[in-house]
C-alpha cells in the first residue's frame, strides 16, 4: 500500500501512525502509514502524496494536515510511492533540474498506477465510508492531479504549489472538486501551473478553487512560524471535510 503523515496545527508531534501497511510496486514493497480519526465506523480517507524530497525530511510538517484531517473525522495515509530507483533518480546531488523533470514525465504514470492501487486497498477495507480523496505537495501534486484525471474513484483533489503534468493535460475529460494553493513568490514551481490545473478542471465541469498566497515561496505552508501555515492547514481540512465528511 502506501504510507501518509500529515498533522495540523499543534506543535508537539503525533507520535507513531496507527497502522503500518504496505503496497506492491514492481518488484517492491512501498511503505504505507495510516492515521486514525478517532471515530467509530465507516470513514473517508485521503492519501497524501510528498514532494521530490521525501516525507522524512519534513514528515512534521506533513503530519500537521495529518491531524487537522483526522480531527475532521477523515483516516490519513501517506504513500511513499517512490522505488529506490526514483528516490536515486530525483537526488539533487547526483541529478540535474533537467534530468529530473525529464525522468519525473516518464514516471507519472507508473505513480499514479501505484496510487489507484492504494485507492482499491483502502476502499475495501471494512472502516472505509468509500469515499477517498488525494492531497499532493509540489511532485506529489503533480502525480495527485495526473491520477486523479485517470481515476474516477477520487472524491476530491487539493493540490499545493503544483499542476497538472503536459502530457495528460489534453486528455482530460473528467476531475473531481478541486482546490490548488499556491505562493505567488514560488520559484520552484511556477503559480501558472496551478492557475492552469483549475482552469482545466473547470473545464470539464468540476467545482474548482485557486487560493493564492502573496509573498509566499514554495513550501511556505512547512513553517513553523508563518500565520498562512494554519491558513492553509485549515483551507484543505475544510476542503475535504465538505467534499468527503459532508
């Protein structure tokens, strides 16, 4: 399967998920983490998707949605959808800004193979309400976007500091509600891509927001300090609480 972290809010850390799983991808075994909502019965979930980087490196920030979605009653699972040969591949020190972006078009689809196969685990799993949406974070936003256009299972999309990749852009015909935030000072990832994904959600008829943050760099939303942190924490927790929870 996969694996998720994400918390909200508080500054003290969640502690270990509630459940270790794993998902098949080619020859191996992709660590899945799940994150209880603390309810009874059937429940939504969402399956968050990291940046280039990992979760390791930031999983802190990550858990922040982590709690603020189980605190809506939804189950978090991070996927660590990257095999070791992705992980080498996107290294910053061995890899250019080139090599990368060429490997990362010839890698989404395979990712978001894996994905929908965690989207067919979890839904049928007893304690699923059958409803799963995705939360992706610059890379993971990408491959969030390109699945949740192959996949009509998803339920809902939200997307920070990322877009749509080229080459699944005109083959769109179906996205689910969506919602992109994004810094309007981000030199990673230009905001064009996420003004982009909306329009092209709206396009194909579906409720779609854009929320820009002005000043805001890429990844702004990881700080432990800045206000737009919680801002943005609780814009996605709100999000797929209606679309999800409602």
């Amino acid at each position: 399967m996969t694996g998720l972290a994400a918390l909200l809010l508080p500054a003290t850390a969640r502690g270990a998920p509630t459940e270790q799983l794993s998902v098949a991808a080619g020859n191996e075994s992709l660590s899945l983490s799940r994150y209880a909502a603390k309810l009874t019965g059937k429940r939504p979930a969402v399956i968050v998707l990291h940046g280039s980087r990992g979760i390791e490196l930031r999983q802190r920030a990550y858990e922040r949605y982590a709690d603020a979605l189980t605190a809506a009653g939804i189950d978090s699972y991070f996927l660590h959808y990257m095999t070791g040969r992705d992980t080498a591949a996107l290294d910053p020190k061995s890899s250019t800004k080139g090599s990368r972006e060429a490997y990362d078009t010839g890698r989404f689809d395979g990712w978001s193979e894996t994905v929908s196969t965690t989207v067919t685990t979890i839904l049928g799993r007893a304690d699923s309400s059958g409803q799963v949406g995705l939360l992706g974070f610059s890379l993971g936003g990408f491959v969030a976007a390109n699945t949740a256009a192959r996949d009509a299972r998803i339920g809902a999309l939200a997307v920070l500091y990322a877009g749509m990749p080229e080459a699944m852009a005109g083959k769109v015909k179906h996205m689910p509600p969506s919602i992109e935030l994004h810094g309007e000072a981000d030199q990673n990832v230009s905001i064009a891509n996420g003004k982009k994904l909306i329009e092209l959600a709206r396009s194909v008829g579906a409720d779609a927001e854009f929320v820009p943050y002005p000043g805001k760099p890429h990844g702004f939303d990881f700080s432990d300090s800045d206000p737009m942190t919680s801002d943005a924490i609780d814009r996605v927790a709100r999000f797929f609480r209606a679309r999800l929870a409602a």
